[in-house]
C-alpha cells in the first residue's frame, strides 16, 4: 500500500495539489448528502433537478474558494501539525455558516420543507471529520509509522537507541528518525532529564524508562544487559543539565555504545535529517564558552581577503574555514607543510575551493613572504606560524627564534610596508614570565607587535603606520596537533602508560572553535578604536585552570577503561621550560574592560622600537654564532629594557579603566 502512495504523492506539485483540490470538493458533497441521510431529512426538491444541480454546484464553489482562501493548499501536509488541523475546522465552521446563512437567504424567495439548524450542525462534525482524515492518513504514513507501528516491527537495519535530554526534542527526534527512509535509528527509550517526569508513560510510543536522578542505574542494565543498545543520544545542552554527563559517557562507551549529541536539523527537503555530533573532550570537561557575534565578526571579515600564516596548523586551519565561512572575499594560506595544506583542501567545502589559495613559503623568508602579499593584497593577516613544542625547542631554540621571531618581524614588517589594514599575532600564555625558550620566543614576538602597534617599523617620520598591529593571547587549544589531549589519546591506544609530569601540573583549556572566534572579535574590536583608547595585546578569558591529571583519568574513562587499573599513569619529572602553572597576564600588565565577552585589552608598557632593534641585532648575530646563552640573554635584554622604561615613567595621573597606554 505504502508503494502505491508514494505514486500518488510522487506526482507534480500542481497535479498533487489539483488532486486534493477535488478530493476536498468531493468530500463537500459527501457530506452535505451524508449529513441529509444521519438527520432524516426529507428536502421539498429533487437532488438531480435543475434546481438541486445549481445547489451543489454552487456548494462546490464557495466551498473550493473558502479553502483556496484559507490556505489549505498551500500546507505541505507531511509536516502538518495541530494549527493546521485547527485551520481545517475554522474553515468548515466558516463554510457551514456561510450555507446556513445562504439558505435563511433562500427562504425568503421560496420555502425549502425538510431544512433545519440540525442538518447544518451534523454537516459541520462531517464535514471536518471526512475532509482532515485524509491529510491525517497521509502525515501518519509520511512519518514513518504507519505499518511499523501497527504492527510493532521495526527497520532490522536500523541503530537502537536512547535518546537523554528533554521530553520536548524526545518528541522531535522521535518523530524525524521515523521519517527517515531508510530508517538510520530506532529510538528504544527515553532518559528524562526533567525531574518529576512521567516514569513509564510513552512518547509516540517510546517508552520513558528513567528520569533524573537514577539515568546512572539504568544506562548500566542497558549496557551490561540483554538489551542491545547501539546509540546513546544526548539532548542539545545536556553536558550542562546533567551532573553525571561524563560518567553516562564512559558507561555507555565501555559498552561499545557509540555516543552522540543532537545539535539540530538539517535543511529540510523531502525528508527532516537529523544532525547528530560525536562528543569530544572539551564537552566532556563541560568548559562553558560564550556565544559569538556572528553578526559582528561577519561584518569585519565579510568581503575581505583574509591572509593567514601558518594555516595548515590547527588554529590556521579554523581560521581559514572561519573566514571562508563568514563570507571572505578570498583567503590565503600560507605554510611550509606540504601535507598539511593538501589535508586543509581535503576538509575545504568544494563551493569554497575557488575563493581558497595556497603558498607553500617560509615566513621567515621576506623574498617569499613579500611576493605573496605583494601578488594577494590582504586586507587582513593572521599571524598564526609558529614552533610550540616546549621540550623540542630547548634543544632547537635556533629555529625556535628564527620562526618565532624573526618569522613574525618579516612579516609584520611586509605587512606594513605593503599597507595591509590589519595584522594579527597569534599569541600564547607561555609568553607570560617565560622560563621557556618558546615562552621567550613568544614574548619577542609580542614585544615587537606591541612596538609596531605605536611606532613606525624602520620609519622616520614619526607618524604611526598605517597597518593596525595587535596580539591576542591565549593558553592551550583543546585537541590541537600535539596537544596534551591528542598525546594522552594517543597513549590509551596503546594501552598506556599515560604520562604525566607532576600531578599538581594545570593548565588552562579552550575550543578551537570559540578560540577563534575571539580572535576574530578581538581584531573587530581592534579595528574600530583610534589611536591613545586602542590595545598593543589583547587577552581571551579561558575559565579556570584544569588538572593535567584530572583530564588523563576521564579520557582513560571514557575509552571504557579503568585509571591506574587498565591504563597505568606514570608521572615523570618536569622537564626543561615547564612550569606546573600558567598565568594569561602579569602583575605588570592591567586587565581592562572591554565590553566584549570573554575578552579583555591589556595595559602595560611597551618596549620603544629601537630597543627592540638592537635585541634583534643582537639576537640575530648570537644565532649565526650558535650561542645560546647570548640569544637568551638578549631576549631577557628586552624585559630590562621595558622595567626600566616603566620605573622611569612618571605618572601622576591614576588611569582609570577606559584609558590606555
């Protein structure tokens, strides 16, 4: 039955809607002959009379406008829901009314025997009755009940689940897995998360098999049971509602069920799709992060050409997909891995290929570096290339200073001579009171975006230079290319030892996703402040600071196994350049307001341009020398240069939060 359905509703629109069209005039004249025949009437002329023909006829088109005017052919009935019904019994309350009163009309030309108030009442219910069942008929079969339900089988190839989160998307997603064809789910039971939910009562037949707060108990009779299980589906949001968010998790993964979280529908076409995402760590840690302004970081990249260095690296590549995404005019990545920019084409959406370009350079190259934004013209930089390894770079610390560094001179420097409006330095914590040689490197490179910021580069002239120049600062990447998750995961796979080097160690933790985003906000804000009310650095509000440890044990967890039982943890010595904890500012530098979530501008004293030219000079030679201790020793050259410059400067004003350096 269900094949000779779809013929029906397989035909073209204006055929389908001509169909119903007549359908519904048909069931008019139904019921007006139905209602006649419950009532006993016995009308005074003929049905097929000249007389009773115009009659009908006339039924047939008040009947058809009325519905025609009401909408009724423009509802697409496999997504009906209760107003539309609703509009149905308006529209044949209206169309008895109308009839009703056509016939009081009628009476006073000539007098109809055997019409009354009761026919018109039993052709209202009839009418509503006959006309909707139809359309209901039809939403029951389109939602993919009909046969399944009556006869309580369900689609062999489809994956039970357990849908936990609230009643409300329970019913939505009940109802769009069941319009899939083929089926893909099978929702077996509901986990409430309202308290004081109805245990035991059944939503479109699924049954309600636990609430808050025994979720716990009843996913492990699921998972150690007879019931096989396939799927557990959080509800959107349901890391925050559920205190025992990561514990489901690791239970439902430690018995083989896969684990997903509902974010959504997808464009609907013939059929609702849902959307249904893989859980990752940073949900797991549950970090709330902040909503972006789409509306504001759209309009600042919107139309631009957006050049990101360092793109084929795990902020590079969000940058680049972020900027593509919120409407760049074109963006250009440029990088010295080869199989990271063909991975970052490879994840490119093929509509965004076109507006994608790639340069394989060096950014501590100026011939290259010069070429590339001489040839693209960007408006905007983002300086994301970098050596971040802590323990490799104490031993590499030369190349450490050549990206680092001079990587980020070359190009802030191109940058300004070529007049790209914007150039913004990727930063990071470990530039705070740096006992690393990345730290070092990291705080070179925001001392000489700070220079920049309020002196010309190798100018003269003693006006400032047209390129804005900004770094935002921010600690460690969740899930980035060599981050502390990605070795951890990497550790549990091969069944351990998980390391760890102190288990007091912290550290902070953010989305690569909401990272840049408050990049990209950050520059927004940047961009519309004038000079003496703008900020050399900015600082992205990273929460509190996360156990090293704490994070090792619930990814042992949530890969079904036990910590220190399945997967031994073995803690080792700090290495050289570690710290046990990181800080995102220092008592030197002020936290200013902003007005912007999760953002703040820092106020501190900047290094003068040329104390950072001769650090540089130095720098550069103590490298060619292949001298460490006299490279570190003039990079600290640097923060003498800025406390003394501090000590000397007479201030006594007191600055308020609105004011600037």
């Amino acid at each position: 039955m269900n094949s000779h359905l779809e013929a029906v509703f397989g035909l073209r629109p204006q055929m389908r809607r001509a169909f119903i069209m007549v359908q519904d005039v048909v069931m008019v004249l139904v019921a007006v002959a139905l209602s006649l025949v419950l009532s006993r009437s016995n009308l005074s002329f003929e049905a097929f009379s000249n007389e009773g023909l115009a009659t009908w006829a006339g039924i047939v088109v008040i009947s058809h406008l009325l519905f025609r005017y009401s909408g009724l052919y423009t509802t697409v009935w496999r997504f009906a829901s209760t107003p539309d019904f609703f509009n149905i019994l308006k529209s044949c309350a209206i169309l008895t009314f109308t009839l009703y009163m056509a016939s009081l009309l009628l009476r006073f030309y000539r007098p109809v025997a055997g019409l009354n108030e009761r026919q018109f009442i039993v052709f209202f219910l009839v009418s509503f009755t006959i006309i909707s069942a139809p359309r209901l008929f039809y939403r029951f079969l389109r939602d993919g009940a009909s046969w399944g339900i009556l006869s309580r089988k369900t689609d062999q190839q489809a994956k039970r689940a357990l849908f936990v989160g609230r009643l409300g998307e329970a019913d939505l997603i009940i109802r769009f897995t069941r319009t899939a064809q083929p089926a893909d789910y099978s929702i077996a039971g509901i986990m409430a998360t309202e308290r004081g939910a109805p245990l035991g009562t059944r939503i479109q037949g699924v049954p309600v098999v636990a609430t808050m707060p025994r979720l716990i108990d009843v996913l492990e009779d699921y998972a150690t049971g007879t019931k096989s299980l396939d799927l557990l589906i959080f509800g959107s949001g349901a890391e925050h509602e559920i205190e025992d968010y990561s514990e489901l998790v690791r239970i439902a993964r430690h018995g083989d069920i896969n684990v997903v979280q509902f974010s959504g529908l997808s464009e609907l076409e013939q059929h609702g799709k849902l959307v249904l995402d893989t859980v990752e760590m940073e949900t797991i840690l549950r970090r709330p992060t902040v909503a972006s302004d789409i509306q504001r970081i759209g309009a600042f990249v919107g139309g631009k050409r957006v050049l990101v260095t360092g793109g084929a690296g795990s902020i590079g590549q969000t940058l680049v997909r972020r900027s593509l995404e919120l409407g760049a005019e074109a963006v250009l990545v440029a990088d010295n891995s080869e199989f990271g920019i063909f991975q970052l084409s490879q994840y490119v959406d093929e509509k965004d290929h076109d507006r994608l370009k790639v340069r394989i350079v060096d950014v501590a190259d100026r011939r290259q570096i010069t070429r590339v934004v001489t040839e693209f013209r960007p408006d905007i930089i983002f300086h994301a290339a970098a050596l971040k390894h802590v323990p490799l770079l104490e031993e590499n610390w030369d190349s450490a200073i050549q990206t680092n560094i001079f990587g980020t001179l070359v190009c802030a420097e191109v940058a300004a001579k070529c007049g790209v409006a914007q150039f913004v330095l990727i930063s990071s914590d470990k530039a705070v009171d740096p006992s690393s040689v990345l730290g070092m490197t990291k705080r070179a490179a925001e001392q000489i975006i700070s220079a920049l910021h309020g002196t010309p580069a190798g100018e003269t002239s003693g006006r400032r230079p047209a390129t804005k120049f900004i770094a935002v600062r921010f600690g460690n990447v969740f899930g980035s290319n060599g981050s502390v998750a990605t070795i951890f995961q990497a550790q549990i796979e091969a069944g351990g030892p998980v390391t760890i080097t102190d288990r007091r160690m912290t550290r902070y933790f953010m989305t690569v996703a909401e990272a840049v985003d408050l990049v990209i906000m950050s520059a927004a804000d940047a961009a519309s402040r004038q000079s003496g009310d703008d900020y050399a650095v900015y600082m992205l509000d990273m929460g509190k600071p996360v156990p090293i440890l704490e994070v090792a044990e619930t990814m042992i967890r949530l890969s079904g196994k036990s910590p220190y039982k399945d997967v031994a943890i073995r803690f080792t010595s700090i290495r050289q350049g570690e710290e046990l904890h990181e800080t995102l500012h220092g008592e030197d530098e002020e936290l200013v307001e902003l007005g912007i979530s999760k953002i703040f501008g820092l106020s501190t004293d900047v290094v003068e341009w040329s104390d950072v030219q001769v650090a540089l000079t130095a720098l550069q030679q103590s490298a060619k020398n292949q001298d460490k201790a006299a490279a570190l020793a003039a990079l600290a050259g640097l923060d003498r240069a800025k406390k003394a410059r501090a000590s000397a400067r007479q201030d006594p004003i007191p600055k308020t939060a609105g004011q600037a350096t």
